[in-house]
C-alpha cells in the first residue's frame, strides 16, 4: 500500500510540473532574455510600439492563398477573402520580434474569421501581457482560451489575463486539478472539451488525449489543409497527428507548436521526420520544447516548407475566390 501511494504521488507531480527542457545546454536562450516574476494585477493601455524593421509574415504558398495586405493595400484590393487566419505567437522561448521578452514556455493568439482565441498562456503572467501590449493585442477581444495541458509554463500567465477584467470562456481537460478550476471560476466560466468539439466553425479541438499528462491541440480549417497548433505534444507529437487525422478526412497543411522532441536521439527525430512524410504534412513550424537540434532537422527536412517562428512571429493566411 506505501508503494502504491508514493507511485500516485510521483505520477501526480509529474502531471503538474513544467515541460521544462532535461537539461538546461537544451534551453533556447537568446540574447535579450528577460525573467519576470510578479503578483501584482496587471493594466493594460494598448499602444503598439511601432516596429520599424521588417514585418514578420510567413504565408502559406498554395493557390489560392496570397500573403496578407497592408491597410493602404487594402483600399485598392477588392475584398473577396471567403476566410482569414492569424497566428500570433506571444509568448516562446525563442525570440523573432526583438522587442517582446522571451522566457521557457508557449502563448499564441489565434484570429479565425474574427473569432479571437488564445491558445496556452505562458508561464509568466507579467511576461505574456506586457507582450501583448507591445504586439497592440487588446485582451478585451479574446473570445476563449484554450489550454492544451496543465503545464505551469502554459497556465501561469492566465491569473494575469483574467485580472484585467475580461472574461472569456476558458477551454480544458477534464483531468485538470482541481484547484486550477476553482481559481477559473473565481473570475470567469471553464468548460471540458470532448473530441472534435466545435469552438465555431471551422476551429476544433483534438479532446484530450492520453499521456503525461494529457492533452489537447487545436486543429483549424483553412483552404490548403489542417493547421494543427500544439502546446507540448507530451502523448507524442505523431500520435496527435493521428488523432488529427482520425477526426478529419482533410489533409493535414501545417504543424506548429512545441513537439517535445528536445530529449529525443537522433534516430528517434529521423523516425519522427519519416512519420511526419508518411502522414503527408505540408508545411511544419516547430518552436518551444522541439529542441534546437530537431528543428534544425526539421528545417532540412522540409527546406521552404519549414517556417521560422519564435516570440513575436506572425503566420497571415488569407484566401480569396479564384475569379
């Protein structure tokens, strides 16, 4: 009986530690790492400060999708877009947009057809807001968010989201502690996922799946195929694949997010690559927990097909009709 309840201690701490990586050499750390540790409520004013290098916009290079316009562009180009998709990471270890502050942990702000979502939180409350402000990112117009597992380094920035006020729906397992969704409640409405629920049309989730801990991926249907946004992928970043594909008839497009392959060997991520061609995936942009050698293979691998992403980058997808 001793040995059975220090098993379930064990495994009840693995459940709610941080993905952080085995070791830190395999920490992502670049120059212009800021940690942050706050209590305090956060305000928010959101001015964006302006960007004056290069605006980061990876596009999807399918027919009929043609990178996002500017607004003086937009008064000369007639608005046929039957869909629209951006994807905005606020919050990664790896840093794209120098001016936001990067730390161990994944954030990203899904605009699908004016529905406002964020997926995961980060892990400091501080961090991802004022990151927020800096992107112009009003917390006021998040619809839901979306938890994938819970990670402290994808749950610790959500208390600072909610004391601003705002109130979407938060997204989660079934299997989350307890006291997580107590302190949800205290400020707004949680609800469990099932598999292929709906968020709106066109924008679901994979449902929990099986692992340690568990958890859920956000799938999104855009024109050329399934965008698939993971936290951590812990179940295995091919087994959430499958999942995908066991829901949906589509082609899967792109897979982003964190893969947890930062421990994996060598030959494990070639076997992981050879899975990713077997499952015919179009497009991969690989950030937070992959680990710095396997995104390196998966840039080789996939050569333009491989997007860079990291805090602060942008993913634009818009299609137009073809007439």
């Amino acid at each position: 009986m001793k040995l059975i309840r220090v098993f379930l201690f064990v495994i009840t701490l693995l459940s709610l530690g941080a993905c952080y990586p085995a070791s830190t050499a395999q920490i992502i750390s670049p120059v212009g790492t800021v940690q942050v540790t706050t209590t305090a409520p956060v305000t928010i004013s959101v001015t964006p400060i302006p960007f004056t290098e290069e605006v980061i916009t990876p596009t999807f290079g399918k027919a009929p999708i043609k990178p996002a316009v500017t607004s003086e562009e937009e008064n000369e180009i007639p608005m046929l877009i039957t869909q629209s998709l951006t994807i905005t990471i606020i919050y990664d270890n790896d840093l794209y947009d120098p001016r936001l502050s990067s730390a161990w942990g994944f954030s990203a702000l899904v605009d699908y057809r004016d529905y406002i979502l964020l997926f995961d939180t980060g892990g400091d409350g501080h961090m991802l807001m004022e990151n927020m402000r800096i992107l112009g990112i009003d917390p006021s117009r998040i619809d839901s968010v979306v938890l994938s597992h819970a990670h402290d380094d994808h749950t610790g920035g959500l208390p600072a989201l909610l004391d601003t006020g705002v109130k979407p729906v938060v997204y989660l397992l079934t299997s989350f502690p307890l006291s997580i969704k107590r302190q949800i409640e205290k400020s707004t409405q949680f609800s469990e996922v099932s598999a292929g629920q709906s968020f709106v049309e066109g924008l679901w989730t994979t449902g929990e799946i099986n692992g340690i801990p568990p958890e859920q991926a956000l799938v999104i249907h855009t024109d050329p195929g399934l965008v698939v946004i993971t936290g951590c992928a812990h179940p295995g970043i091919i087994k959430i694949i499958e999942q995908v594909k066991s829901l949906f008839a589509e082609q899967v497009h792109l897979v982003m997010g964190g893969f947890h392959l930062d421990s994996k060997s060598e030959t494990e991520i070639d076997a992981i690559l050879h899975d990713f061609r077997r499952l015919e995936v179009e497009q991969v942009a690989p950030c937070h927990c992959t680990g710095e050698y396997a995104i390196t293979r998966f840039a080789e691998e996939y050569g333009t097909d491989f997007i860079q992403v990291g805090a602060g980058s942008v993913i634009r997808l818009e299609a137009v009709n073809s007439k």
